[in-house]
C-alpha cells in the first residue's frame, strides 16, 4: 500500500519535471479543446458556489470541486475503478500515453509528430517503443507492400 505524507504547503504539490522537454506544447484536438472548456466552465460555477472557499491560488484544471488539488491516490484510483467498471484489465494510468502513441501512429500520423508529442529525445526512441506494437500497422504496411509490388508487375 502506498502512503503519502501530509503536505505542509501548496509548494509541495509541484516539482521539477522529469526532462527540460516535459515542459513543451502539444498539439490537441479540437474534441479536447471543447471538453476543457467545458471543465472549465464547471469550474467556474464551482467558484461562484464555494467562494472564498475555493481555492484559486492554485489554477488546476484536474482538482478537486473546491479547486484544491487531488493526491495522485484519488487520480489513480478513479481509473482504476473505471477500467472496472467497462469490465476492461487493470493498467497503470500511464498506459494511457502508450495508448495515444499508437493510436497516433495507426492513425497515420507523421513519426516525428509522435516522438514531438511524446516529448522523446529523438525519433528513434519512439520508433524502437511503438512502431512495432500494433497488428494494425503490421498488417498495413504488408498490404501496401503486397499492392506495390502488384504493381510492378503489372
């Protein structure tokens, strides 16, 4: 069982990140853009309904209703019991990075995007990671092989 420690400032609650290219912009959809304006406007009502109980030193966007911040626990555990709940394996929260990057890549997308978005040091990374996870590309790139060299000999 994990135990976290009391915090004895809001200072606590953010640290250095992992690399200097975790802190980056990305490039999101336009589905998500609406969904955090949404959240954001939820969030505002909050700060009409708690007042000068919300907090809004903070500015979170994944908080608590009262604006202050949720342990790493809560996060985890809500996944958890969602994965649950759609009857679906346990996973880490992280997999949920490893999932964008597929679907990124199924998708079609650029691997350079990919390994951008990912915040990887060079493309390779991602490459040598996710290109060959997925049936799904596998299966494409032998059907676009297979049509090309049809093609030669047509």
């Amino acid at each position: 069982m994990i135990s976290y420690r009391p915090l004895k400032n809001k200072e606590e609650l953010f640290g250095d990140t992992k690399t200097d290219k975790s802190q980056r912009k990305i490039k999101i959809t336009t589905n998500l853009v609406n969904d955090i304006k949404f959240h954001r406007e939820w969030q505002e009502h909050n700060k009409g309904i708690f007042g000068d109980r919300y907090h809004h030193d903070l500015d979170l966007v994944l908080c608590r209703e009262d604006g202050n911040f949720m342990p790493k626990s809560s996060l985890f555990n809500a996944f958890s019991r969602i994965l649950q709940r759609c009857d679906l394996l346990s996973l880490p929260i992280h997999s949920l990075r490893h999932t964008c990057a597929v679907l990124l890549i199924e998708s079609g997308a650029d691997m350079k995007f990919v390994q951008e978005q990912l915040g990887h040091g060079s493309m390779q990374i991602t490459s040598d990671v996710y290109a060959h996870i997925s049936g799904k590309i596998q299966k494409s790139n032998i059907d676009r092989f297979e049509k090309f060299t049809e093609e030669i000999f047509e």
